[in-house]
C-alpha cells in the first residue's frame, strides 16, 4: 500500500463460553452494542461514516446481511450502506482489508469494520427428507391426503445436522479442523505434551492479563434485558498441565494428541474498528490508536490450512520489504496449540524454506513476543470476530509497551492464511 491506513479505536465485547452467557444474545444484537458504544466514544458523527463492513461467518436466517441490521440497531442513518463479508476465520480481518480498498480507491474515507460470531447460536438442521415430506404436507389440501403424506414419515428423518459441527468440517479435505491439527502434529513431530504445555502457558497468561487489567480498554460489557457480562470467561484459572493431560483426543481417538484442552474454544464475541485514511485522520486532529502498514492473504492446501501464517507472512514481508527482526510483537491465532508450534517450528525451519518458501528461511521466532497475553486457547476463538481481535489488541499492546511493530495472523479454515503489518502512532 502507497498510504497507511489509521485506526482510530477499537472495542470488543467479553468473550464468552459458547452455550454459556451470551447463548441467548444474537449475533446481531452483540455487534451492535459494540458498534455503537465505539461510535459513540469516538465521538465523530454516525452520518459521517461511509460504509458498515462486518465479518461474520454463521450469518444467521433471522437476520440476513447481518451487517446492516446491526448497523441499524447501532444508531446508524438508514443513509448509511452496510455489507457483510465472510472469510471464515479472517472474517474479521477481511471486512478491515475490505475497506482498506475503498479508501484507496477513493471510494470513502472512514468506515466501521470487524467481526461477530454466536457460535451458540449456529442452528441444528435436519436433513432433505424431513424437508421434502414438509414441503409436500405443505402442498396437500384435504385432511385425508394430508394424513397419508404424514404415513410417510420416519423417525430417522429427525436425525439433526449439527451446524457448528458441519461448519468446522471443510468439504474440500473432508477433515473436521481438528483433523487438519493432527496432520501438523504428525508433519512436524509435536508431541501431546508440547501442546498441553503451550495450551497451560496461552492459560496463564490470560489470567496474568485479566489479573493486571491488560484488557480493560479492550472490553465493553454486554448488557441487555437478558444478560449483564463483563469479563472473557473462558481462561481456566489456575490452570495445571496434570489437568490438560487427563482430556482425551478428541478428533482421532485412537492415536490423535489434539483435545478440547489444547485447542481453541468455540465462543460468542463481537470486536469493531473505526477505519480511516492516515490524511483524514490528519485533517480531523485525531490520534489514532495505530496503523495498518499493508496485508496479504494466501491459499494452501485445505488439510495444511494451519500453516496458513507462515505463508501470509511471507508474502506480506516480501511486498513490505520487511523481516522478523523489525518486528516487536506477534498475535498468531490459537487455532490449535499444534498449529501455533508448526508455525513456530516452520519459520525457522530451513527444509521447509527449501521445499515450500523459495530457499529463504523467515527466522526464529522469539516466544517472548508471541501472543504475550494468551490467546484463542484461553480467550476463544468466536471464528467471525477473532481477525478484528487480534488487530485491536496487538495495536493497543504496541502502545501500552510503547513499541513500533505489530503482526497480527491468522490461520483459516478451508486452506488460507491472513497476514497484517501494523504500526504504533
């Protein structure tokens, strides 16, 4: 990109526990109590912003083209267009990078971009059959035809789809997401303990984070008539490696080292930006929490999508003329524990250059400045929202610990990756 792009603000809700706190809070209603406290704190104008772009991957019947009934429901004009974009997990992301391209095209200069996911709200379906029969009930007009259309049915028929179960499963591998983790287990060696430890520390720094009030100026509260939350509650407390060492595999039960413990946790959250030109910003006399440098997105094989990182990185870093040394912290998406240590392993690894990188090896990533306050292990990982996260925190990290450069990124189910270069003001 020839300009930077300026963040003004950001704010995310609390993540929570999926079928927990916020089950009965939908996608909708969660994205616009976030909007809408941003756009308030901001303090710029609701008629001012050009365009509502919000990731979402489960877009839910009740509201189609979520982006704009949550615009609404946040206090937006009925003036002001909004769409909804899906990447599935770099959702988040994508409605950023979205709009990144309309202010490089002249198209607007300040937009309200992120993400949202219920996952606790993706329906249970049920098959064609009992489609087919309800359809043809529908159809009948006599009580006897009707009756003898219902003689068809059968109890099978009522066999459930679990959606999250079916949206989790790519259909280009056939592997349920946790499948694609074992395949990295296996591809780079990473044994059960590795994970379960990797998962206690995401665990323990989460809580350090919440105990030292680190995600204060990321969170504001939901409250509804139905609910008052306030604080991610998926960090286990006082986590120990015994107690993850218990949990069973879980995706391949008989061999498998990935469990519900080292894994990301399905979760309910919404996190918004306000995007802008860096001359806008200028010109407007704000001081922006940070910038966005440049992006880059990437395809690799389905069943590989975890190493979806080091791919995005690499090509962000050759279009920036960037290297791991120039860069103070890093926010790689907990997918899996096993992914993240791929990723790890993978940088620095020169067989891998050799075979998949050109011959030219990214570096060695330093821990130290590798997802400092845990992340999707601990916090979860509401799969529309978590792009848009990521961003917000390693902006608001890059300021707290007054340091310069960000990478934020991102695995993506399906086989991709996202990558994004951010800059402290």
């Amino acid at each position: 990109m020839k300009n930077r792009i300026a963040i003004i603000d950001g704010l995310r809700s609390p993540i929570a526990k999926a079928y927990g706190k916020l089950k009965d809070v939908e996608a909708d209603t969660l994205g616009a109590v976030i909007a809408k406290e941003l756009v308030l704190r901001i303090g710029i104008d609701y008629k001012n912003y050009d365009e509502v772009i919000i990731g979402n991957v489960a877009q839910p019947a009740h509201a189609s083209n979520i982006s704009r009934v949550m615009a609404i429901r946040a206090g937006f004009p009925d003036t002001t267009p909004a769409y909804t974009v899906h990447r599935n997990c770099a959702s988040g992301m994508e409605s950023v990078s979205n709009a990144i391209a309309k202010i490089n095209s002249n198209e607007g200069e300040l937009y309200l971009a992120g993400g949202v996911e219920s996952m606790s709200n993706i329906p249970i379906l049920y098959g064609h059959k009992l489609r087919n029969l309800m359809l043809k009930l529908a159809q009948k007009k006599t009580t006897y035809d009707k009756l003898n259309t219902i003689l068809d049915f059968r109890p099978a028929f009522l066999k459930p789809i679990i959606g999250l179960i079916s949206g989790l499963t790519d259909p280009i591998s056939g592997q349920i997401m946790g499948l694609t983790a074992e395949t990295l287990a296996n591809e780079f060696k990473i044994s059960r303990s590795e994970q379960d430890q990797y998962a206690l520390n995401s665990h323990l720094k989460a809580q350090k984070a919440t105990e030292d009030g680190i995600f204060k100026s990321e969170i504001h509260p939901i409250i509804t008539d139905k609910v008052q939350f306030y604080d991610d509650d998926g960090i286990r407390f006082n986590q120990t490696f015994e107690a993850l060492n218990k949990l069973r595999p879980i995706f391949d039960k008989n061999a498998g080292t990935v469990t519900a413990g080292n894994s990301s946790q399905v979760s309910d959250a919404a996190s918004m930006l306000a995007v802008c030109s860096e001359t806008y910003a200028k010109e407007q006399g704000i001081t922006p929490l940070g910038y966005i440098k440049d992006f880059a997105y990437v395809g690799l094989e389905a069943q590989r999508m975890g190493l979806g990182p080091i791919y995005a990185t690499k090509k962000l870093f050759d279009k920036t003329k960037t290297s791991l040394n120039d860069i103070d912290l890093i926010e790689l998406n907990e997918a899996f524990a096993a992914q993240v240590i791929a990723n790890v392993k993978a940088f620095s690894s020169q067989s891998f250059a050799n075979k998949y990188l050109d011959g030219k090896v990214i570096g060695e990533i330093n821990e130290d400045i590798l997802n400092i306050n845990g992340g999707a292990i601990a916090l979860g990982h509401p799969v529309g929202m978590s792009g848009s996260r990521i961003i917000l925190h390693t902006l608001k990290q890059l300021q707290r610990k007054g340091l310069q450069t960000g990478l934020a990124t991102l695995c993506v189910g399906g086989g991709q990756g996202a990558a994004f270069l951010l800059e402290a003001q």
